[in-house]
C-alpha cells in the first residue's frame, strides 16, 4: 500500500511538522501524553504505525525506560525526515519502510499518532487491533493518539466544529479549515471513542480513554497478565521446576 503525505496533506515534507501543529488540536501535549502512556510499560521494543517525520518516536525516545523504537511508514519522503529528527538516538531508532498492514514483530508497546485514521473501516481497524494485541508481550500497550467523532450527526458537527474553531485561531481561515475537512475526508476515516474502545476490548485488551483535547484522543489498551499455572509458561524467578517424573530415580 503507497501513501503520500505530500499529496494527501497538500504539505511539503519539511513544512509538515509546523502544519500538524496547526491542524490538530493540542499536538504537542498528546504526543507527551502517548509516550508517558508508552514508557509507562518500559518496553524494550516499541513500534510507531505510520511514524511520519517521527514526532512521536522522539518524545517516547528522551524516555530512559525505553529500548529501541521502530518507525513503521510507506512514505518514504517522511522516513527521511524521521531519520534527520532522530539521527541522535543512534541504535534506540530504527526505520521500516512497509505498511502496517504487513505482520508485526513481537514487542512490547505499539504505538500510532494520527496514523490509524488511514484505516478505513471497523472491521480492518479490529483486525489491526487483534494483530497488536497478538504481538505484545503481556503487560504491553496500544496507545493510540488520534481523531475521534461522534457517530450521531449533531455531535460530529459540534466535534468538526470545534476542530474549526481551533484551525482558526491557528491562523487558517474558517473557509479554508471546512475544505481541509472535505480533502480529508478522501482518505481518512474518525471512529466514535467508544467504537475505538469496543475494538481494542474485543482485542482482548483492557481498554480506556487517557486524554482528550477536543477531537483528539488518546487511547490506550493493555494485554492482561496470563495466569500462572495451567500449563503457561513458568512465571516464577530462575527455572522452571522439573516435571515429577525426573525427580524419580
Ligand atoms: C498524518 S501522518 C502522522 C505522522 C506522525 N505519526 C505524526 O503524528 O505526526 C500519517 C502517516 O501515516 C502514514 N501511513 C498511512 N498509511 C500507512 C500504512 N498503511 N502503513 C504505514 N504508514 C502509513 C503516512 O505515510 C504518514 O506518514
């Protein structure tokens, strides 16, 4: 699957990180919030979906509880920026150019901020959901920072209203904030929060709300903890104990 943010945002790359700050309601604060939500787990393996320039990526990567952070984009005219962005973190980033509908390697966070409205439907957005879920070590997270809208018509005018008004005041004017709206519209898709909820829970993920600020959202799935016994594997310090037949002479 081929994406261009170039295209689709009607931005140059290198304009991108000043444009994002404008569109979307309280950026900044939900890119610190998802990494506190990310780091919170101390995850040795993190995957960023769809990382772009890798705003994300470097705020989970000032975190001393986090190893390693893979960016996961199509684009690749972002990836060069990410690379720029995180030239500094050496080894702790590393780069993938495929989709994120391609399988995911095992880890123990996985991670997304306004990459998952590229998915178009709830049916896809459960089956990604279930591929994470699959992929996380327990005790890890989905965090996903992204759009959210109500599904009743009145409350998704207040929410794209209140986006409006947030597009204004950062200096676009209101005409032009509703045209935005309508061009991405072609490609992006916002779910009700509590759709997004119902998802990561069929997910078998225990699943909340952490933050909002207008349309933007934060959502944050955990894998529960297997039970010791029944056959799991062995979750006790040092190894396991022999089976009863090898301590028989
Ligand atoms: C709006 S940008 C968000 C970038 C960054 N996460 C941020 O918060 O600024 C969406 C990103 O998702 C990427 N993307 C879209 N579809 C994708 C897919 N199927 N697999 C991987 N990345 C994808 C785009 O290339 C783009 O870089």
């Amino acid at each position: 699957m081929s994406h261009s943010v170039r295209r689709h945002l009607r931005v140059d790359i290198a304009e991108y990180d000043a444009s994002i700050r404008r569109f979307i309601p309280g950026y900044e604060a939900m890119l610190a919030e998802a990494a506190k939500a990310v780091a919170a787990v101390s995850p040795r393996l993190v995957l960023d979906l769809g990382a772009g320039t890798g705003a994300l990526s470097a705020a989970i990567l000032e975190r001393d509880e986090v190893g390693t952070v893979e960016l996961v984009d199509v684009d690749p005219e972002m990836l060069a920026q990410a690379r720029v962005r995180l030239a500094g973190a050496g080894d702790r980033a590393r780069f993938a150019l495929r989709s994120f509908d391609d399988p995911f390697p095992a880890c123990d966070a996985v991670t997304a901020s306004l990459a998952l409205h590229h998915v178009p439907t709830l049916e896809a957005k459960g089956a990604l959901f279930r591929r994470a879920a699959e992929a996380l070590r327990p005790g890890g997270v989905v965090v996903n920072a992204d759009v959210t809208m109500p599904a009743d018509p009145e409350g998704r005018e207040a929410g794209f209203r209140v986006w409006a008004d947030h597009l204004v005041v950062s200096g676009i004017e209101e005409r032009r904030a509703w045209e935005h709206f309508a061009e991405w519209a072609t490609e992006d898709t916002y779910f009700p929060l509590e759709e997004e909820l119902r998802l990561l829970r069929d997910a078998g993920l225990d699943a909340r709300c952490v933050w909002r600020e207008g349309p933007s959202t934060i959502l944050v799935g955990t894998k529960p903890q297997e039970p010791v016994g029944r056959g799991l594997p062995y979750a006790g310090v040092g190894s396991p104990p022999l089976p009863a037949r090898d301590l028989q002479g």
